[in-house]
C-alpha cells in the first residue's frame, strides 16, 4: 500500500511505540523514516503518535470511530514488512 493517499475519515489515530536502539524495532524506525512525511502531508490532521522507549517491543494502534482500537506486533520486521502490517491496521 502507498501512503500517498488519504486515509478513512473513520481512522482517528495512529501510535506507533518502538524501541530507539533495539536491533527487533530496526524495521519500524526505518519505516517511520521513510514513510512518516508522506502519512502526514496527505492526513495533515490525523495524529500520528510516534513514542520510544528502551526494551519496549515494537507495535503499531490504530484507533477508529466510535473508539475501536486494534493492534499488530512489529518486533523483527523489515521495514517493507512493517508498511504491510501498518497498512493492513489501517484498512481493518
């Protein structure tokens, strides 16, 4: 999925918790890197939460309409794996 596109007005939020130095969270920080400018420029008003904390396993909320929230794990993935997961929350 591109995120060159607006996301569902149903989307509210996305949190994105990562370890800062933990070789399992490398993917999400590379995902972040590469994909957060276009997420924002095309969803101005979504809040994306990026949080890090050391040793804290790597995960990815989204939170809909109606306060649904839904997770996946991150922990080990390449960043093209961490764009597929992320994508596949937020079309959930």
């Amino acid at each position: 999925m591109s995120f060159a596109k607006a996301f569902s007005p149903a989307l509210r939020e996305i949190r994105i918790i990562f370890s800062q130095t933990g070789p399992a969270s490398a993917g999400t920080r590379q995902f972040i890197v590469s994909k957060y400018p276009d997420i924002k420029k095309h969803n101005p008003d979504l809040p994306v939460l990026i949080r890090e904390a050391t040793g804290t396993p790597a995960r990815a909320f989204a939170r809909f309409a109606r306060g649904v929230e839904q997770h996946v794990e991150l922990e080990n993935l390449s960043a093209p794996e961490v764009e597929a997961k992320v994508a596949e929350l937020i079309s959930s």
